[in-house]
C-alpha cells in the first residue's frame, strides 16, 4: 500500500516542470518563515532537496545568515544521518544519492540535542503528519531520535492525502508547510 502510494506521487512530483517548483517552493518558504517555531529557532535542521522535491537550497541561503543551519549526511551503511554544521553554501558537493552534503574536509559534527526545529521531507503526508518518504527510514529514525525538538514537513499541496497507513513506531511531523496553507497536525508542539 505504501509503495503504490510513493510511486504514484513521486511519479506526479516528478512531472512538475523547474518554474512550478520554484514557484510553489517559494509561497511554501514565505509561510515556513512566519511561523513563531521557525522564528524562535535559532539551530535548524534543513533537508537539501533532490528530485523535485519542495526546493530549499534557497531556503538555506537565506537562512545561513542569521541562523545555525545543519544538513544530513547520508550514511548508506548504516542506514542513517549523520548530521553536520553548515559553514558556507559553497561547502556542499554531491554526496549519497546525488544529494548534496558537506565536503569530508568541512564536515562539522553536530548532534540533535543541538537542534531547535527539524524540515522533514516526505513522499506524502497526511493532515495528522503522518508521512511516507522514500523507503529507507533514514528520517524515520532521525525523527524517532529528536521527539523534543518541533518537526515540521514541507509538501506540495497534491502530497496531502486523506490517510496514510502508520504504525506505532512512524512518529507524525507537528506541522506540514504547503503553498496553499499550514496545518497543524497535533498538539503535541514542545516549542
């Protein structure tokens, strides 16, 4: 069920043309900064998008000026995220997946008890957070890793669905951010 449903949305993300994503990302980002969370956070954990997806390389540029910025670093091995300080923009190469990550030589380890606020990235979501994402868990664990810290996803309007089928141990995102609206997906905010 989880598989049929990622496939189909990716497949309809991946028909979006470079001017829709950056239209629509660009609405997404003006609501994501207005949000008292995102203001308040001082560390922010920020996915480096690939693949269509909701596009934050601008989000990160804007932000590294006057907050302390982490990204992933994909541990195909172990099946995690690593996670690092941000420096510069320019810090940042193609890594696991085509994704960029910082350069081995600019990695600055970070932990996430640093963190204030985590961007999830997701396949799909539903309106109670629930969310699929690409299939490997890496941001499964990561969020199971970070329940104090406030999670919030970033989609694209048609990436909401009714329901997503979870289990106990799938941890919901407390907002998700799209160009049409913000939805609140639970009351649990620890902010």
């Amino acid at each position: 069920m989880k598989d049929k449903i990622r496939k189909e949305l990716k497949a309809t993300r991946m028909k979006l043309s470079r001017s829709e994503v950056l239209e629509k990302s660009d609405q997404i980002k003006k609501r994501l900064f207005e949000i008292n969370e995102f203001k308040q956070a001082s560390t922010i954990l920020f996915y480096v998008s690939y693949d269509n997806e909701v596009f934050t390389h601008d989000m990160i540029k804007e932000c590294i000026k006057y907050k302390n910025i982490i990204v992933p670093i994909s541990d195909k091995k172990n099946r995690s995220l690593i996670l690092s300080k941000l420096g510069y923009w320019n810090d940042l190469k193609p890594g696991s997946y085509g994704i960029l990550e910082p350069r081995k030589d600019r990695i600055i380890p970070a932990s996430v008890d640093e963190i204030d606020l985590i961007i999830v990235p997701g396949v799909v979501f539903d309106e109670n957070g629930h969310r699929i994402g690409h299939g490997m868990g890496y941001y499964d664990r990561l969020l199971n890793d970070s329940k104090k810290v406030v999670h919030i996803g970033l989609a694209f309007e048609f990436q909401i669905i009714k329901s997503i089928p979870f289990e106990k141990h799938d941890l919901p995102v407390d907002k998700i951010v799209t160009e049409k609206r913000i939805i609140n997906c639970s009351n649990k905010l620890h902010v």
